[in-house]
C-alpha cells in the first residue's frame, strides 16, 4: 500500500511536473507571508516582519530541491541533464564521437548481419503450421544420411504410421518447357560473384523458356497449413494419376510475370507438351518446405508427364523419390516415432528382401529451414567468431579513446569533484556518455546491416536465373535482431566505459586540480592498461588477417592447382537436348550430336572435339564398385558389395590425347571398341597400384559393376561387366574432387547413343573463353532450340567445393579482417595522439635540454611499438592454433603458410607503426617554449 | 524571540509534524507555528526543513494534502493526518515514550542501584 502511494506520488510528480513546480513555489510563498503576517501581528512592522521572515527561511531553492528530492524525481532530473550534457559532449568532440560511433557501429553491423543469416537459417522457425511438432524422416544407409525414399516406401510409411498425424512427400524438381508463357528474362550481371573470382557457365536458353516445377504429394499444402492467394491449392484427389492434370503458380511468378492476373485460375497451360489446369496460385515467397521459390508446383502423379521423369520413378522401390514430412501427433515425443517407423522400415525390409536400397529411417525436427549439424558448426563457429573478434576490435577501440580522453579530461573531473560532484553521479554520467555512444552506434549499425542484407540477397537473386525461381530468403527487420543489436550496444557501453569511467574516478582532486598530468609515475599506471587495449586490437586483427590470408591463399592455390590434365583450352559444351521436353526421338539425337561434332570440328581456331559421359571437375561424379575378376561380385540382390568403388566415365578414344593425359603404358581404344562398346577398360595409375601392385596390368581383367547394380540417376544404367580387359593405363588426374589425386578412376569406351545429355568438350588453338560466341552461333546453327551451357574447364574449377569454401571464407574474412585493420589503425593513432598531447610537457623539457626531433620521434614510436609487438605475438600463436584446427576441416589449407604469417604480421606492423607515426610527427614539433609556458 | 530555545533532536521533526496535523488539518505555516505554540517556544525548528520533510512524509502517504482557504481568505495547501498516518504517530509515540523512560531510569540511577 505504502509502495503503491509512493509510486502514485512519484507518477504525479513526474508527469505533472510543471504544476507541481508552481504549487511548491505558492506554498512557499505562502509561509514566508503568513510567517510575517504573525510577526507583524506580534508589533514588528511590516517591511521589517518580511525580512525577517525570509532570513528565518533560508535558501527557496534548496528547500525546493530537497523537496524535488523528497519526492524521489531527482534521479530523473540528473538523467536527463547527464544526457543533456553528454549530447553537448559528443557534439563538442566530433572527431572522437564519429570514431567512436563508426568503430562500435562496424562491430555491431557486422555481428547484426551475422546473426540474421544465422537466424534465418537455424532459429526461424518455418513458416509452416505446428512447425514446432515438424519433423522430416529421411532414409539412412551407409554413408547417407539423409536419403530420400522411393514413392512406395513414402506410400507403405504414409499409411502405417500412427505417432506420426500425415506424411507428405516433396519429391524434387524439374525443368518443363511451355509455349504459352513468355518469360521476361532479365540480363543478370552478378557482379559480386564475379568480383569474388567465380565464373559463371554461360547459358543459351535455346528458343523454349524453361520453368522449375517443384512435385508435391497431395496433401503437402494442406499438412503444412498453406493458404492460396487465387484459387485453391492442391487436395489429396489430384495427386492421382488418373486423374486430369493441374499444377499450382508460385505467388512469385504470379505478380511478377502475370500481373497477378486473377483469371489465371482454371486455364490451361501446356507444359513438356502435357495440357495442365491451372488450379490455384501460392501466397508471394512461399517456399512451404524448400530453399527457394519454384515458378511451378505439381502433384508427384504428374512426374512421369513431365521434365526426365518415368512411370518406373513412382514404382520402382530402388529409385530414390523424395524427403518426406509430417506432424507428430498430441502427446507423441520424437524418439516414439522415430521407433515407430523403424519397426515399419524392418516390415519393409521383410517384405521386399531383394530391394538393394532398403535401409533405415531418420526422424528429425524440421522446425527451422537448416540445423546447425557436426558438419556445419565449424564454419559458423569460425563466422561467429571472426564478426565476435571484430566487435572485440571496436570495443577495445572506443575503450582506449575513452580512457585517452579521461586523462584529458581529469582536470574537468576534478574540478567537478572539488566542487562537490558525487562519486556516484560523476560514474553515472561517464556511463551514459559511453551509453549514448553505444546506442548511436547501435542506431547506425541497424541499417548498416540491413544494407548489407540486402545488397547480398539482391546479388544472389540477380546471380539466379529467373526460371531457377526466386530466393525467399528472409531479411525483413526481426524484433529479435532488433532487440540483439540494441543488446550489444548497451552491453558494450557499459563494458567499454565502465573501465574508464573507474578510471577517471580514481583521481587525486589536488593533482588534477594542479594539472599533473604529465607526472612521470602517473603516466605509467595509466598507460598500462591502455597498452592492454592495444595489444588485444592488433592480437585480434593479426587472428582474423592471417586466416583471411590462409584462406585466400589456399583458394589461389586450388586455382593454381595442376589437375593433370589441360584446362585452359578446353570449352565443356552441355546439350540438354535429350530432355523429353524437347520430344527429340532416338535418332533425332544422334544425328544432331554427329552434326553437331562435324560443325564444331570445322570451326577455325578448334583443334579437336570429343565425347564423354561428365566432363572432369565439373561435379556429376558417378561411382561404381569394382574388383579383380576373382574377387566374386555379390549374386544378384542379396548381400552387399564388398568391392571398393571407383570412380569413371565413359569417353571416346581422342579423350586423352585431346585434354592431355598421358598414356602410361598400352594404348587407348580403338573406335571400333568404342562403337560396341566392348569389354574394355583404361585404368588410371593408382587403379593399376592398387589391384596389381608392382605387375604390369595390360592384359588382365577386371570385373565392374553387378548385374542390376543400382542407378546412379534415374534412367541411367551402371556399368556391369564380369571382365573387361585393361588395355591402357593412364597418369593419375584430380578429375572428382581438386583436392586430391583421383583414388580409383576407370575409363569405358563410349558409344554415341550411351548418353541421354551430351557432354562434348572442345579443344581450342587459343584460350578457350574466347571461342564461346563462335561455338554458341555454331550450336544454334545446327539447332537453334538446343539449350545449351558453355563454360571453358578452367572456369568449372571455380565451382569446386574447395576453391568454393576457401575463397568465400577468406574474402568474408579479409572483409571482416580489413575492417579490423582500419579499427586497430584507429585506436594506434588515437593512443599515440593522445600520448603526445599528454607528453607535450615532458617533451618540451627533454627538446629543451638537447633532445633531438628524431630521438623524441624514436621515443614516442617506440612507447607505441612495443604493446602491437606484444599483440603481434599473441596474435600470431592464437592463429597457429586456429589454422591448424581450420585445415582439420579444410583440406588443402597449409596451416603453417610462413607467407601468410609473416607477411600479415609485418603488414600489420607497418601499417600500425604508420598509424602512430602520423600523430607522432607532432611531437617533433613541439616548441620547446610553448610546451613550457603551457603550466 | 527566546534564545533558550533547545535545537530538535534528530528524526523527532517528523512524529512532532504529525502530532501536529493530528489535532486538525493545517497548512505548512501553521504546522510551524502550532509546534512553536505547544511548546511554548522552547524548540528551534528550521524552517527550510519543515517543507522537505512534509513532502517527504506525503510522499510516504503518512499524511494528504489539499489547496484550502486560510484565515484571511488566501489560498494555502492545508495537511491532514491520514490512516497510515495516525498508526505511525501511535508507534512513533510509544516508542518515544519507552526510550524516554528508559533513559530517564538510566540517569536516574544511584550507585546504590547498581
């Protein structure tokens, strides 16, 4: 009750404040000339009596304050003057108040940036209903995850289940062609990929658009609780496939391409040459369970109509089909389902013992789009870390130019001191001083990050194709982020200005009243921490440079990297025609592909054209368990293959002559072994090691594949063969993976009608990327509706994982690294500065005495040099030990790169030294006289 | 005025205020002078604490306020007792009254008694 009426009276107070004002002041008025009307009474005379009644009184001011106090909204009033006083502060400093924002602004916008892309993948949840009983159920196997099952495993679970409330499926993604829509197709310059050294294929889309459609089960939409901006989305009774086809528009494609047409709905449109209705439209960025926004949805019934797909997709147990989702059940906790459809899976397995891709289940919450999982935390440890290291950068920044500016300002503290300021509201108003700070670059950062958001996403949907859909990656403003980016403020306003503020507190009222300042012993103490300040900025910095330099390093190495074979002069040409949406027959095919080689051959400035099933290094690698002809393959279904797997390719003769891989003994095929396709094989060297170690392997035989050994891809064949002869070896190449020397590779003779997509590379007399347009217009003169992707092989080595990761990592953290810098170098230039405006006493003294201007440079550089060479130590063993646990995660990356190091550490040096040099040269100017007379 | 007057002793200001108020509400003047008057003069009060710690007990919700007419029809802020109020002058005095006879049994004592 007492409580509740101090905080009424405190309310009115606060909230009424200018009528209280001017009731105490009548009040007051009020007793002095009632007081003197009773003196008056007593005989005193009236001047007299009021006089006196005023002296009785005392001060009215004080009285009045004691009274504000009496009603506890002092506190109040000495914020809002410390807040008045240190806005008038900043402003009169805006040299340190522009560095220090900017530095704390860097720190916070960075680490606000980072944190969204790490919300938006990991803590989000997904825009889906229930997300918090999601769960995703993935097939595992040996060596697999996070499999996909086939449609009627999907089928035998959806109906079985009993934890689980409904399984839908999403069942991957095709590319269809339709007549009906043209689509506005944007030139995209994605400047930021190519300003980070990544070379995109160029594409010629042919004369037909092509559109992603995305297959769904039936129930998809209404599991995840989606609602259609037009129409209807889809039921269970169209994914049947009797039943007429319809398909669903992305809200995207909608409004961007339709004009958010409403009559859309209940057309018809022609996909792959399949009539389809139009049923509905999706709400704008609705990605339901994906990455990104398709143009189209579909039922999974309409897969075998559209894109690569088959009837055998949906009936065969050994094609892989998609993920499947669904809601646990009231009362149903992860692992029960989880055992539930283990038990189901065993059924299966039971059931159908001679499906090679039988394996078991994986049930796994899907509330947020990503998790961060054991392969992914180390990289977002490193990027948390390194954006952490940057904030550490600012904070020790602003600490140091606050704790240089308190000494400055010891002089102000003391007077305030003497004169009666306390402790206690001196602290306080140091605090809001670097609170204000704080939350000014708070306020800067916010944008600075949304900014940078968005700039990224912009670029990363502009490096998109359009019919590739849109990304919906959102970074819309987040009261979370929000709340974060103010919590870091505060935070870092209260740490970085809590060691000056006790600092500056801890003044000796009669020494800064004297202006001491330049006392030797003084000094020292001070300076102490201040060099702490600066050994962790340049420590901090060295860590996220010399990684930065790792990492480029190690990217430039994989550019550099010799995969043994030539790829400056060679274009990989991919002919998509075989896509059933082009409704080229057999033949058709052959005969553009023979046409095809003859135009290209004839080209001036060409040297050779050949065939193979994947170019190397440009992903689509395809494995396939082989062994000497005595080691038994595994009969047919049952058991599992004990063989070890090699990698291959199907290639015609010239492949090796053309890309420069030496024949190490025997020879390549002959075209006749490449035509039927004969039992032949060219072995590389390490293949040759291994199955025949010191023997010479032409001659003997090798046994690959099984009989109904499974698809790589659907409606591809493995290669089986119960021996076929190796008749060459060849030098050992890195055509899988950069990074290392292929381990088992094995070539088979290619005959043209094997491959549904045709890969055909191309050797050129001179740099390859200069033939692209004269090998597009030859591909459209042959046909001018091929799509087609051009892309010389030099630049398909800038898609490889390693070269990926490192270069993404190094730039992202020589970004973060040069922001670092530019911090340290501010906080050196501000130490120094403020070392010689403090000095400029003792300088002037010891100029007097004789000193000359190069020994006061030397004396001032060095007091500078020995705290950065301090961090530069610890800086470079804290990277030793970062590197090494980064090149664990990297393969590749020389964790003890002396370039790196040392030539980040002295760069670092010089441009620090360079910093403190620059207000160093005016401590050589300091006359003697002046400094002085400055007493 | 008397210069026999006795200085108040520390934190008696605010049971002495609320003594005052209790025998009928009056404005920060006549509190003042309503002291003055029962003890006969004998106690110096400043009077630029008397407002401190009116507002302060106000602030407590020992005592209310509300603008009234003064004997000669001006406007003054008149102080009445409240319910808390009156409680806390009940065991303000008690306590005063106990401490009171024990150090007057203190002073009292003989060495006989000891």
């Amino acid at each position: 009750m007492r409580f509740l009426n101090r905080v009424q009276s405190w309310m009115r107070a606060v909230t009424r404040r200018s009528r209280m004002e001017r009731e105490m002041d009548a009040e007051l008025r009020f007793h002095i000339e009632a007081f003197a009307e009773d003196l008056a009474r007593s005989g005193v005379p009236r001047a007299e009596a009021l006089r006196r009644a005023r002296i009785e009184f005392g001060g009215v001011e004080r009285t009045k304050e004691e009274c504000r106090d009496a009603r506890g909204i002092s506190f109040i009033d000495s914020l809002f003057q410390d807040l008045r006083f240190g806005l008038r502060m900043l402003r009169k400093n805006p040299g340190f108040t522009a560095t220090a924002v900017l530095a704390l602004a860097l720190g916070i916008g960075v680490n606000t940036t980072a944190f969204t892309v790490f919300d938006a993948v990991a803590l989000r949840p997904r825009a889906v209903k229930d997300p918090d009983r999601l769960v995703g159920v993935y097939r595992t196997a040996k060596g697999e995850d996070y499999g996909a099952f086939s449609y009627p495993d999907y089928i035998y679970y959806r109906d079985h289940t009993k934890t689980l409330s409904d399984l839908a499926m999403w069942s991957g993604e095709t590319n269809v062609t339709t007549p009906d829509l043209s689509v506005a197709n944007k030139e995209n310059v994605p400047r930021v990929a190519g300003a980070l050294g990544f070379q995109l294929p160029q594409l010629l889309q042919g004369g037909v658009e092509r559109l992603t459609c995305v297959f769904v089960s039936g129930n998809y939409f209404q599991l995840l609780g989606a609602h259609p901006a037009a129409g209807r989305l889809f039921l269970p009774e169209d994914d049947q496939s009797g039943e007429p086809p319809v398909v669903v528009l992305s809200g995207n494609f909608w409004q961007s391409q339709l004009h958010s047409n409403p009559g859309i709905v209940g057309s018809v449109i022609h996909l792959d040459r399949m009539a389809f209705t139009i049923v509905g439209v999706t709400p704008v960025d609705y990605v339901g369970t994906l990455s990104r926004v398709p143009v189209l949805w579909a039922p999974i019934a309409a897969r075998p109509l559209l894109g690569d797909g088959t009837r055998e997709s949906l009936e065969n147990r050994n094609v892989p089909a998609g993920i499947v989702y669904g809601h646990l059940k009231a009362g149903i906790a992860l692992p029960d389902a989880q055992a539930e459809l283990k038990v189901l899976a065993e059924q299966l397995r039971a059931g159908y013992p001679d499906v090679e891709r039988n394996g078991g289940v994986r049930v796994i919450s899907e509330r947020t789009f990503g998790s961060i999982d054991l392969e992914a935390w180390p990289v977002v440890a490193a990027t948390m870390g390194a954006v952490a290291l940057l904030l550490l950068i600012a904070c020790a920044n602003v600490a140091s130019l606050l704790l240089a500016r308190a000494a400055t300002r010891r002089r102000e503290i003391g007077v305030r001191l003497s004169l009666g300021a306390g402790r206690r509201r001196l602290l306080q108003q140091l605090l809001i001083e670097s609170t204000l700070i704080a939350l000014v670059a708070g306020a800067v950062g916010l944008p600075l990050a949304y900014g940078t958001l968005h700039l990224l996403v912009v670029e990363i949907a502009s490096a998109i194709p359009s019919y590739w859909g849109a990304i919906a990656l959102q970074v819309t403003p987040d009261i979370r982020i929000f709340g974060y980016t103010v919590l870091i403020s505060l935070l870092t306003g209260v740490a970085f200005g809590l060691t000056p503020a006790l600092q500056a507190l801890r003044v000796d009222v009669n020494s800064a009243l004297k202006d001491s300042g330049s006392m030797l012993g003084q000094r020292l103490s001070k300076s102490r921490l201040r060099d702490l300040l600066i050994v962790v900025q340049v420590a901090a910095c060295l860590v996220l440079l010399i990684n930065s330099a790792l990492l480029l390093r190690g990217s430039q190495r994989a550019l550099r990297i010799d995969p043994g074979f030539d790829t400056k002069h060679v274009v990989h040409l991919s002919l998509e025609m075989a896509e059933p949406s082009m409704g080229y027959s057999q033949a058709r095919l052959l005969k553009l592909n023979r046409q095809l080689m003859d135009e290209i051959s004839r080209l001036p400035g060409i040297t050779a054209v050949t065939q193979a099933s994947r170019a190397p290094i440009s992903g689509g690698n395809r494995f396939v368990p082989v062994g000497t002809d005595d080691a038994e393959p595994p009969a047919s279904g049952g058991g599992k293959d004990k063989r070890p797997t090699a990698g291959y390719s199907y290639v015609l003769p010239n492949y090796f002559g053309m890309l420069g891989i030496p024949i190490v003994s025997g020879r390549s095929f002959t075209v006749q072994e490449a035509e039927t396709e004969g039992p032949v094989v060219i072995i590389s060297e390490a293949t040759a090691r291994r199955f025949w170690p010191g023997q010479n392997p032409i001659g003997k035989s090798l046994a690959i594949g099984s009989v109904n050994g499974p698809a790589p891809y659907p409606g591809v064949t493995a290669p089986f063969s119960r021996g076929s002869e190796v008749v060459g070896v060849v030098r050992d190449v890195r055509s899988l993976f950069l990074n290392r020397v292929d381990e088992l590779y094995l070539y088979l003779p290619l005959s043209q009608t094997r491959e549904s997509t045709s890969t055909l590379l191309v050797h050129t007399s001179g740099r390859a990327s200069s033939l692209l347009p004269t090998l597009g217009s030859a591909v459209r003169r042959v046909d001018p509706n091929l799509p087609v992707v051009l892309a010389p092989l030099d630049w398909m080595v800038s898609f490889d994982p390693y070269f990926v990761i490192s270069r993404i990592g190094g730039i992202l953290s020589s970004i973060v690294g040069a922001l670092g810098l530019f911090l340290a170098c501010l906080g050196v230039y501000g130490m120094v500065g403020y070392s010689v405006v403090e000095r400029t006493h003792e300088i002037g003294i010891r100029m007097a005495l004789g000193a000359q201007r190069q020994q006061v440079l030397g004396l001032v550089l060095r007091e500078s040099a020995r705290p950065m060479l301090f961090g530069t130590v610890i800086g470079i063993a804290v990277s030793a030990a970062i590197s090494r646990l980064i090149s664990t995660i990297l393969f590749g990356l020389n964790p003890a790169d002396a370039i790196s190091f040392a030539g980040v550490s002295l760069l670092l040096i010089a441009v620090a030294m360079f910093a403190g040099w620059l207000p160093a040269r005016r401590a050589m100017r300091v006359d003697p006289m002046v400094a002085l007379r400055y007493e | 005025m008397d210069k026999k007057q006795m200085e108040l002793l520390q934190g008696t200001l605010d049971m002495l205020i609320l003594k005052a108020v209790s025998l009928g509400p009056l404005h920060g003047c006549g509190v003042l002078l309503r002291i003055q008057q029962i003890s006969k003069d004998r106690l110096e009060i400043q009077q630029g604490s008397l407002y401190p710690t009116l507002y302060r007990l106000e602030h407590q919700g020992l005592i209310t306020s509300e603008w009234g007419e003064s004997e000669n029809k001006r406007k003054a802020k008149y102080y009445r007792l409240t319910a808390a109020g009156k409680r806390k002058l009940q065991t303000e005095a008690e306590k005063w009254n106990r401490m009171a006879d024990v150090i007057a049994g203190i002073l009292q004592s003989t060495p006989e008694e000891v």
